[in-house]
C-alpha cells in the first residue's frame, strides 16, 4: 500500500529522474521515501536481531536528512502492531526523528495496538509508548474498529480511509463476467439433477462439476489455511451424503512461513481424502496469481491473525468478482453489507463447511464487483490520503511527506 501510495503521488522526489509530474500536479504531495524494511521475510518480524538496530538508525538518519536537505516539515510512519520489539523500534524512531518534524501522520495498517497495550504491556512502558507518539497531527485508520488503535494516543484527528488497489481486471465485464455467470447456471443445473448440454460444459469451462475454493495467503494456522483444509474436506462429506453431483476443490497458493506447518500440510496431501480435496499451487507471482482469481469460484479467507486489519487479497478477490467466506475477525466484517451471509466465527471448520456447501449456487458476481468499485479504487484511497495530509496544513501549502521508518514488511517490493 506505501508502494501504491508514493506511486499515485508522483513518486521519490529523491529520485527526480522517475518523478511523475501530472500524478504530482494532481495531488499536491511531495514525497521523499525512506524504505525502512527491516525484515525481509513474515518470520522475521518481531524478532530481536543486532543488525536492525545499525539498519534503524540508518533510516532515521535519512529522515533527518531529509528535512534538512528537502525542508520537508511533515514525517509519515508506519507504527507497529502489538509485538514488543516493533514498538521499542517505534519508541527509537520517534526519539530521534519526532524533534525534526513539526508534523507526525501515523497511518495503521496493522490493528490491535491499543488493545495490546493495555492487557500485555506495563504501565510504565504503556505510559513512554503515550508520550513517544502520543498529540500526533494526523492518524489515518483503515476502519471504525481500527479506530480505537489511533484514539489510545490522544491524535489532534483521525480520518478513516480503506486501502484501494488499481483494478487488477479491467476486462472483467468482457471475459470473466460471462465465465462466473456460466458456471453459476451450471452448477445450478447440475445440483437440481440436470444434465448439461456440450455448449453449456464449454461456456462453463468443462469443469462446471468442480467448485474451486481459493486460498492465497501465507500458509500459516493463524492466516486460517488449516481451516479452510478442514472446512472444504467437511463440505465434500456434506454434498457426497446428499448425492450432489459436485465437488470442492481448495487450491493453496502462498508461502509456508515454518517448517512444522509445511510438513502437516504435507502430510494432509498423502491422504485420499487430501489428495481429492486440495491442489497446492505453490508461491504465485503476480500472472499466475491473477489466473487462480479468474478460475475459481470462491475465495476462503478464515484468518484470525492476531494484526489482520483490512486484508488486501479480499479487495483483490472483490475485483474479480468472487464471494468471499472469512471471518468476523477485527476489521474484516466492515468489508461488506450488514447481512452478508458468507462470515464465519474463527477456528469454526464446521461453519466453514456448512456456508461453502450453500455456496455452491449463492452470491452472483456483480455484487462483489460493485463494493470494489465503490469502496476500494485506488482514486478513492490517493484522493482520501491527500485531503487527510493536506488538512494537517490547512493554513499552508499542500503538505510535504517524508516516508520515513516504515513498518517492518515481508515484501520488499511494498514499502
């Protein structure tokens, strides 16, 4: 989301060279960016290691550089989620930078801060994390339930904003609309007993029988893979006792984050019932990941990651049309209508199974497509984003963002 974010806005000022000037003029903020990773893989995170410090203290030299070198008056940071280590990092950075900038913008992608503060943190860190970040100008939240996050530091004012994403499948009404609707007809077709004719089998993609459930995530417990495992296997058993004439196939895209998991995993494919029920696709780059969005049917989410805020694969999965069964899990129900009939309780394969198997002949396409188009576009989150930075300077030019320290991220092509 930074990535998109110093894109839409014209770019680094630190590199001239690949400044875009018509996205710079059509917004009004300038950026010089600090990529302050510190982790390059999920497992890293959090984790206590002597060279993230020296790594830190490079970046926020940077970020004092540019106020001095850019006169840039306003720092944006990423501020950590409830791990113990990523908020000593946050505590370091606001000590050293926060005295250059006359202006702070938190925006949080992660949630659950706030609420960690108060049950796992003592008083006495609880109070130097208020006042290290505490009276900022500006917090932006994805949420109303990430809200809470940013009111425990007592900001001058918060703005909600949902993440958005460039439309990933701009031929969506010409070539993955009329393959959604087909296979709805058949699938339709098939489980009140009927036969499909050769031209219906081929619109549907011969393969109508089969309705393939997407999972693309870390492959992690928490992330809700072994769930979904469990969920789908159920559901087969559910529509095999009713004579349905179709079956679930869950295809598995994403890393493995330990070995432990990797080899349950494994383990769960020697089986019959694993073998019929699961295709592991591996690591998706961008390509095939969008050829695994256009062929399947669902998208199943079950996470109950402890800082799951507002998950960019679901907006992904909305782009394409495809329902989506997750949980009612932090920020997560805030995605869609009030009755939206596909959220589940965390850890609840047996729920999973039950909503995936009336799944079969549900949720039409269009309606996905439409909460994508009105709630999570790229120019409704650049556009949000610039008004929100530019009211922090109301009495001013548009604001000047350095972005400084960021969050910890796993892919170094994001931040």
């Amino acid at each position: 989301m930074v990535q998109l974010m110093l894109k839409g806005f014209g770019g680094d000022q630190r590199k001239p060279a690949s400044v875009d000037a018509a996205a710079l003029a059509k917004y009004g903020i300038e950026c010089y960016h600090v990529n302050a990773q510190v982790s390059k893989e999920l497992e890293d995170i959090g984790d206590v290691r002597f060279g993230k410090l020296f790594l830190l203290l490079g970046y926020c030299l940077q970020a004092i550089w540019c106020h001095f070198r850019h006169g840039v008056s306003t720092l944006y940071y990423i501020p950590a989620p409830g791990k113990r280590s990523a908020l000593y990092r946050d505590w370091l950075v606001m000590f050293l930078c926060r005295p250059f900038y006359k202006r702070i913008i938190l925006h949080w992608h992660a949630a659950g801060l706030g609420n960690w503060l108060e049950t796992h943190v003592q008083i006495r860190s609880r109070s130097f994390t208020y006042r290290r970040m505490g009276d900022m100008a500006l917090s932006v939240v994805l949420s109303e339930f990430n809200r809470a996050d940013a009111a425990k530091l007592l900001p001058r004012q918060i703005r909600v904003i949902n993440n958005g994403i460039p439309d990933p499948c701009p031929d969506f009404d010409r070539e993955i609309l009329p393959r959604r609707r087909a296979r709805r007809a058949a699938r339709e077709k098939l489980a009140a007993g009927g036969r499909l004719t050769a031209e219906e089998s081929s619109a549907a993609g011969g393969d109508a029988e089969i309705f393939k459930v997407l999972y693309v995530a870390h492959c992690t417990r928490e992330k809700g893979l072994f769930d979904a495992i469990r969920g789908v296997m159920r559901a087969n058993q559910l529509l095999a006792e009713r004579h349905s004439p179709i079956t679930l196939k869950l295809m598995v895209a994403g890393n493995f984050v330990t070995d432990a998991e990797r080899v349950e995993f494994d383990r769960i494919l020697t089986t019959p019932e694993g073998r019929k029920s699961v295709e592991y696709l591996g690591f998706v780059t961008e390509a095939p990941k969008k050829a695994a969005l256009r062929e399947a049917d669902l998208f199943c989410f079950p996470t109950y990651y402890l800082n799951e805020n507002q998950p960019v694969n679901l907006i992904e999965a909305m782009a394409f049309g495809l329902p989506i069964l997750t949980t009612r899990w932090r920020s997560i129900p805030e995605l869609f209508p009030a009755d939206y009939p596909l959220l589940v309780d965390i850890t609840s394969p047996e729920q999973i199974a039950e909503k995936l198997s009336a799944a079969i002949t549900g949720s039409t396409a269009e309606s996905f497509r439409e909460i994508f188009h009105r709630n999570f576009s790229l120019e409704q989150y650049l556009s949000g984003l610039a008004r929100a930075f530019q009211s922090v300077e109301a009495a001013g030019p548009p604001a000047a963002v350095s972005l400084g320290a960021g969050q910890s991220n796993p892919n170094p092509t994001t931040q």
